[in-house]
C-alpha cells in the first residue's frame, strides 16, 4: 500500500471517505477504506510494524475542523516516526473509539490522544474526563489543542492531567517537540 508505513490517516466511513498517505489526500472507495482499516487493525493484533519492535505508533486526533486537523496531521508527518493516525471529528465517537464500543469493537488503544476542546455531540471535557474514569486508560497521554482556551478551561485539564495545553492556531514546532517527546514516553 503506497505510503502504509509513513503516514496513514483513517477516516471512519461516511458521506466523503478520504485517506491522507505519502501521496496527499486522496478518494478512496468505502470497501477500500475497510480493508485498509482491517489491515490496520490486523497488524496491531499480530503485533506487526516502532512502539514494540516496530509497531508503529498509534495516534488519536479528536478535531472537528478540517483545518486544524490537517496542520496537526502534517506536523506529525513531519516528525518523520512511524505511525498510524485515526482522525475522529466527533467527541462521542471519541468515547465510543476508546472504550471500543459499537462500530469501534476492535479498535487499538492509542498511545497519544490530541484532544480539541469543542466538539460536536461531546465536549472535549467530556472526553477526557472519559479517558480518566477509565482505569485501563488513566496514564494514556493526552495533548489538548484549542482554540478557545479560558484559564476555567486549562485548569480543569491539568487537573485531569493532560501533558500539554495548546491554544489554536498551533506552534507547530512547539507541537511537533510534544509529540516527539511523548513519544517516548
């Protein structure tokens, strides 16, 4: 698969399948994107690929907007480790990916979430406050980007301790650092 080892990006279904890879963004058809996301999860369960060996990297992005979204994924790109990104724009899908429920049955726990505040269906909040009531996830990493960021709102994260509170527009190479330095965490 063109790019697989790079940078994978993975879209749950819906109106607009798109897939992010070394070649840029690209149209894939519904059963191609399963099976991308099969063989996904496949080599997660089999233990194939840098975390543990060589698995790669596994990535959460939680950001409703497109726009964020792809400068958070092209930084990571440009970190240049292996990893595998699922890109989620919904914060109950979020709860739902992590807690491996419905559709999200067979989802790998990711080894760092980046988290937006303001989601639709579930608030961010609300999402990380998941994650901590959630004791096989409690010491899971997770980096909160927002883009409007109340003193209320970073307190109550690091109060549910986050490794790191970001405001929007990024500073990609502030956020490029974080992510290299959880990396090996």
């Amino acid at each position: 698969m063109p790019g697989y080892g790079r940078h994978v990006l993975m879209l749950p279904p819906g109106p607009a399948d798109l897939a992010l890879s070394a070649e840029g963004w690209q149209a894939v058809p519904l059963a191609s994107m399963r099976r991308r996301i099969l063989m996904v999860l496949t080599a997660t369960a089999l233990g194939i690929g840098e975390r543990v060996g060589n698995v790669p990297m596994e990535l959460l992005l939680v950001e409703d907007s497109l726009l964020a979204g792809r400068l958070a994924s092209a930084a990571i790109k440009q970190c240049g480790f292996e990893h595998r990104l699922t890109w989620l724009r919904d914060g109950q899908e979020a709860i739902d990916f992590l807690s491996q429920a419905g559709r999200f049955s067979k989802a790998p726990t990711p080894d760092l979430v980046l988290l937006d505040l303001v989601l639709p269906s579930r608030l961010g909040r609300e999402v990380l406050e998941a994650i901590r009531g959630t004791p096989r996830l409690t010491t899971l990493p997770v980096v909160v980007m927002t883009g409007e960021a109340g003193e209320d709102d970073e307190a109550a994260c690091r109060s549910l301790q986050v490794e790191a509170f970001l405001v929007k527009p990024l500073d990609v190479p502030k956020f490029k650092k974080i992510v290299e330095d959880l990396r090996h965490h």
